[in-house]
C-alpha cells in the first residue's frame, strides 16, 4: 500500500529491514548498548559487518526513546538510525517513549538530508509492545511529523509478517480516509 500525504510517499511493505537497497536510512531497533542482538538489531548487523558495531561503540548506552545516526558499512543504504524502543510494562511513559523514537529518527534524517527512510516495528518483538497499540503510535506520530519534513520524500514500514502489514494497512486507511 501507497499513500502520499503533502508531497510524502508512506509505503507499507512486507520485507526484511536489512534487504531495502533503495532506501536512503533504515532504522534499527536497536539495544541500550547498541549490539548485535537478535531480531532486526541481528539482521542489520549481520549484513552490515564488524564496522557497525565498532562505530556504535562510541554512542552507547542510550536510553528509550533517544536515536543516533550512523554509517550502513556493509549495508545498501547510507546511514542506520539506531533508536531504542520501550520495554512494554517497563519503561515508562511507553507511548511516548515509542513516539519519541519516530519523531528523534527523523530529527536526525533531516539533520542528514535523507530522503528516504524504512522503519521496523519498533518495540513490537522482544520489547513486546502490543502490534496494534504500537502501530497506532507509529503511525499517529509519522502523520503528525509530515509536515515538518522538508528533506524525507519517502517513509517505508517494513513488516515481518502477513499478519503485521494487515494491521499497519488497517491503521492507515483509518487515519487517512475522509
Ligand atoms: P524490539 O526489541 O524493539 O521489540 P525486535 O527486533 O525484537 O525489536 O522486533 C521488532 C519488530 O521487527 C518485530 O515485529 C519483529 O517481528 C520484526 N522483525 C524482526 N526481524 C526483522 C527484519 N529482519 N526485518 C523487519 N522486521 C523484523
């Protein structure tokens, strides 16, 4: 599904996140220490190489919600963002900890004229953040955003499952009709 609002295209895809050859930024949901880990921190470390975790180094730890910017090594796109998303039940305020990550990641993607971005679901793996709850704040908080942008041309969400992308269609077609 395509959407383009005020001149941004928001595209919803099933995929993997470290697989976006096209994308200018891909966004990591990362760990406090900025590690490899499992989930999508695995994946993009894995085809980023050696280099992203040594760069990450001097970053770490960071704390919910903050974002940090940094090359994408071995990876296709030219930068990781790395944001670390709520614990569900843990950290708190958890809605707004999660729509800190969105709008702190597209701070610095316009910081560093990025024009085209890809999010995972942020928090919504190990961090067990409910998918509809966290869908409902992505996307709540990117529609809020467009109209700062002045660099992002495109945003993609890049879904794990079937099942996530019906829910992200589902938030979207609701906030964008009428
Ligand atoms: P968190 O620790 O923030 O919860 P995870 O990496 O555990 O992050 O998972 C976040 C979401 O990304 C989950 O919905 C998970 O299914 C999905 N996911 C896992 N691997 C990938 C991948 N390679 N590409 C895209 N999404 C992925």
């Amino acid at each position: 599904m395509i959407k383009e609002i005020s001149g941004v295209e928001i595209e919803l895809v099933k995929g993997d996140i470290a697989n976006q050859p096209d994308i200018t930024a891909i966004v990591n949901a990362a760990n406090a220490r900025l590690q490899a880990g499992g989930g999508v921190a695995g994946a993009i470390h894995r085809a980023a190489g050696p280099g992203l975790e040594e760069e990450c180094r001097k970053y770490a730890p960071i704390e919910p919600g903050q974002a940090v910017i940094t090359g994408g090594h071995n990876l296709p796109n030219r930068y990781v963002i790395h944001t670390l998303g709520p614990v569900y039940g843990v950290d708190k305020p958890e809605e707004k900890l999660l729509a800190d990550c969105y709008r702190n990641s597209f701070r610095l993607a316009e910081e560093n004229d990025v024009e085209s971005i890809a999010f995972p679901a942020i928090s919504t793996g190990y961090f067990r953040y409910p998918l509809e709850q966290a869908t409902a704040v992505a996307m709540r908080t990117v529609l809020e955003m467009i109209p700062e942008l002045k660099k992002v041309k495109k945003i993609r969400f890049v879904l794990f499952s079937d099942s996530d992308l019906v829910v992200y269609e589902a938030e979207l077609a609701r906030l964008t009709s009428g």
